[in-house]
C-alpha cells in the first residue's frame, strides 16, 4: 500500500508556501509512489484551482479564529478523525498557522511521520508566537526549511539540528518557458505596456500584502535609475493591500508613468520575456521562488542580501546582491545591467544553468521522498502523546 501524504497550507493565495506547497503535492502525486491528500485552514486563493486539477480526494476546510478558544479544539478534533480515516502516514505542513494546527492535530491523531517548515531567517511574530512555534517544531520529526542560512538561524533559535532539513525550493522551468512565436512587440501589446522604441523594462515580482517585501526601496532605486537612465520602466507584479500606497509613492516620486502594477499575472513567463533586469528588494526572506524564476528566465538579478539569495547568486557572476534597504546602490547595479547589455545577458545565462542543476523540481522532489522514506522506516521515535503530554509542552524548555 502507497504511504497517504497529507498537505496542509494556510490558504490557497499566491504566496511561496503556498505555491511550492502545491508543486510538492504535484510532483508527489505524479510520481505514483503516494496517495496524496491536501486540506487547508482558509479554502480562499487562487491556487485552489489549481490544487483540485490534480484529482485529489475532497479537500476540506478547518477555519481559526483564535488557537486558544473553543473553535480551535473542535477544529483539531475534526483534522484529527480526518487523518485517522484517510490512513494518513505523513502530514506536512508550510506556514505558522499550518504547523502549529497541524503539528498538534497529527500528534493527537498518532500520525507515524510529522514535518513541520520554516520559510524566512526573521520573522514578525511575537513572544508568545515563537513560543507556540517552538512547541510545535518539538512535535514534529523533521522541519523543512528552503536554505541553509534559515538553517543556521532556527539552530540559533535554539532548535534541534538533526530536525532540521534542507531542500531547496524547486522550479517548474515550464512555466518559465519563453515565448516561441511571439514577438516583444506583441507581448508588450497584450500585456498592456507600452511598446516605444528603446524602453528597458526592470520588473519585480512580489507580493504587495508584506511590507517586508519593502516595495519603497524599489521604487526609490527606480527612480534613481530613471535619472541615469531614461528609458527605463518599471514593472510591479503582486497583488495586495500595499498596491494604493506604492502608486501614490511613484507618484510622489514622479515616476508614475513610468510604473506599471500589473497585480496578480499568471503569465509570468511572457512577463519575464519582456524584462531587462530583474530585482527583488526584500528586507527578510527565507528562499525566493522569484528569484529563481529571474534566473530560470535566463534575466540577470539585482537582489537584496537576505536569506538564501547568496545560496543562489554568486554576486558579480550570476547577478548582483546589495544590502537590504541600499536604493543608492541597487539602482547602480540596475543602471549598469541597463547600460551593458551585453553583461546582463552573458549573466542571465550563467543563472539558467545553476538553476538547471542545482534547483529543478526534479532535485526537490528527491529530497523529500527520502526524508519521507527515512522518517518512515522503523526506529524508535517520540510520538503517540496524549493530549495533557502536549499542553505541557507550551511551558517546558526547549530540548527537553
């Protein structure tokens, strides 16, 4: 019998849990060595389409207002009886939310093999976050996380090393596949942008709903980058509540007609196509699918120095890393990818072939069966606790 995998994400939006969480899925199922399942705390998103193309079994809902109420325990009574009647032998979860619910319900429902994730090297949350978050990576026995400098930082946090696991986010270099028959011209036309002759297109991809994505650094590079370069236009792909406030800043900035927000794009293949240089300006990250989507298009990279970026980029060859927060200097780095095309090419190309070795989906969907594989093979392992035994765990000190 084929081992039932279970994913849970906190929702079905755009984001990269999500949308690696989904091409896991993807990839486990297609390769036929896993019944695969996936249920969500937020049904709403996008990528629910996409989720239920795969033919999966019913993907139900299980809605938190809170976890310290009375929601929370009938929530997890639910997820709890869902695993035990699908024969669930391994949950995996993505996100804040998705671990700590997931983490306690999987314990409560004795699944054999609990992985829980870590995505960014800092984050926002609280005392008492941290202090919920630290409990449910003890219930899990493994915790995945998307780069080596996240690793380092959970160890620093005062987790345990050997539950720690690297695996690269990986990328379907499909949807990245430029357009075969379609001209500049006609790309820019659909897309809505204006085709004038010699304008340079320097595009970022990320979501507008996280300030940390620091939106205002880019649009202070770019219009430093007009200054040097006038032909120079700047594309936003993202969608969020952030958008009013970054087009009312371009325009402060007196780059409003020459900033597009294109919000949420499924074509990003055809985007990328179009662009000159690519940047992600973030103040935190753990490991950016963008990032690796500017390099599989074969597009050089001005990229802030956070997270994995340096296990991706070697600066000066591949692209550019600048400090977080540095506009002065990102705009420098864009400005002479504009100016020295022929660099910017020779370096787009460089990044398509460390993308083609080191980060295909074909890398990442081996790395997890093996954690898979070993965490399910017979060994002793702290599990089946009963309930009091996890209520402990919100006061007991780390590594205990």
């Amino acid at each position: 019998m084929r081992p039932g995998v279970l994913h849970l994400v906190s929702s079905f939006h755009t984001g990269g849990s999500e949308r690696q969480a989904v091409q896991v899925a993807r990839l486990l199922k297609e390769s036929g060595r896993f019944d695969v399942h996936f249920a969500s705390l937020d049904s709403s998103g996008v990528l629910r389409a996409e989720v239920e193309r795969l033919g999966l079994a019913e993907i139900p809902e299980y809605p938190l207002s809170s976890f310290y109420d009375v929601n929370m325990m009938r929530q997890l009574r639910r997820f709890a009886r869902l695993l035990v009647e699908r024969r669930i032998d391994v949950v995996q979860t993505h996100d804040f939310y998705s671990n700590i619910f997931g983490m306690i319900s999987a314990t409560l429902a004795r699944v054999p093999v609990r992985i829980a994730a870590r995505r960014e090297t800092t984050g926002w949350r609280s005392a008492a976050q941290k202090r919920v978050e630290r409990m449910a990576y003890r219930l899990a026995h493994a915790v995945i996380v998307n780069a080596e400098a996240v690793r380092q930082q959970l160890i620093s946090e005062g987790a345990q090393a050997h539950k720690i696991e690297v695996v690269y986010n990986g990328l379907d270099l499909e949807r990245i596949r430029q357009p075969a028959n379609s001209t500049r011209e006609e790309i820019l036309s659909s897309l809505g942008l204006p085709d004038e002759p010699d304008n340079r297109f320097v595009t970022i991809i990320a979501n507008l709903r996280h300030a940390v994505k620091d939106h205002p650094t880019f649009l202070r590079a770019a219009c430093r980058t007009h200054q040097a370069y006038p032909r120079s236009r700047f594309i936003l792909v993202g969608e969020g509540e952030l958008t009013q406030a970054m087009r009312e800043m371009a325009g402060q900035l007196g780059i409003a007609d020459q900033t597009y927000f294109i919000g949420h794009s499924e074509r990003v293949a055809e985007l990328l196509a179009v662009s000159d240089v690519c940047v992600l300006s973030s103040q935190a990250e753990g490991f950016s699918n963008s990032i690796l989507e500017y390099m599989a298009a074969a597009r050089p990279a001005v990229v802030t120095d956070v997270g994995g970026a340096r296990e991706a980029i070697t600066d000066g060859v591949t692209g550019f890393i600048v400090p977080a927060g540095d506009d002065r200097l990102m705009a420098e780095r864009i400005t002479l990818l504009l100016k020295e095309a022929e660099q910017a090419r020779e370096m787009g190309r460089r990044a398509r072939l460390v993308v083609e070795e080191k980060f295909s989906c074909r890398a990442q969907l081996e790395r997890t069966t093996a954690l898979y594989h070993r965490l399910l093979a017979p060994r002793s392992r702290l599990t089946h606790r009963p309930l009091h035994h996890i209520v402990t765990l919100f006061t007991k000190p780390d590594g205990e």
